[in-house]
C-alpha cells in the first residue's frame, strides 16, 4: 500500500491550473487562504496507521474535503494539506519527499492511478 491514499479525480499535470495558482502558491499561501482559493476544506479519520498521510475526496460540484489522521502533528497536517492540493491541481509535487504517495481511486472504489514516486525528478 502506498504512504498516502487519496480519492481523487484525474488530472492531467499542468504548470498553472484553472485556478492560477502555481506549485509555489500552494506551498507559500496560508493554509486558511489555500483551501478557500481551490474550494477545499479539512476534515478528519480515525486511520492513524503508521505511513498513512490521508485521503481525499472530490465531489461533483469540485469541493473537495482533505481527510487527515485525528493524531497528525501540525508538520504531518501542512505537508499532507499542501500535497493533496498539489496533486489535486495536477501541478508538478517535486517540491515534497518522496515518502508522500497517492493512489487515485474511480468513483467504484478501484485505484486508477498510484504515484510511485514518479512525479520526482
């Protein structure tokens, strides 16, 4: 299993979204002032295994809701915060370690896509 799981649409990668906002955006902004930009919020789950990042899920309307384990540090929370918007957008997520992956899962619950680390170059 991947460190990170998340339920995501496909995206294509893309240097500058629809949104406008670039990687470095989502890494800088405040994180209050991020999820409102990108019609995000936050939430929590009670899988607090170790490895485990998060998940998140998008709906019809394009908000999205970024899950994270209820006993993540602050450092956990940022990072998976940033990332999950990254991948979200489908910018480059070069910027974050390797040890954060993703899987993204269709609507039936089947993983389409897994990050492998190969969005690192």
């Amino acid at each position: 299993m991947p460190n990170t799981m998340a339920q995501a649409l496909s995206v294509p990668q893309r240097e500058q979204p629809v949104s406008g906002l670039t990687a470095a955006h989502v890494c800088d902004l405040p994180l209050d002032e991020l999820l409102a930009q990108v019609n995000g919020c936050l939430g929590t789950t009670e899988i607090n295994e170790p490895g485990f990042f998060g998940y998140i899920t998008v709906h019809a309307s394009g908000r999205f809701v970024i899950r994270l384990p209820s006993r993540a540090s602050q450092l956990h929370r940022e990072l998976a915060i940033r990332y999950f918007v990254t991948v979200h957008l489908g910018l480059p997520a070069h910027r974050f370690p390797a040890i954060v992956q993703h899987t993204v899962f269709d609507g039936a619950g089947n993983a389409i896509r897994a990050s492998a680390g190969e969005h690192r170059s």
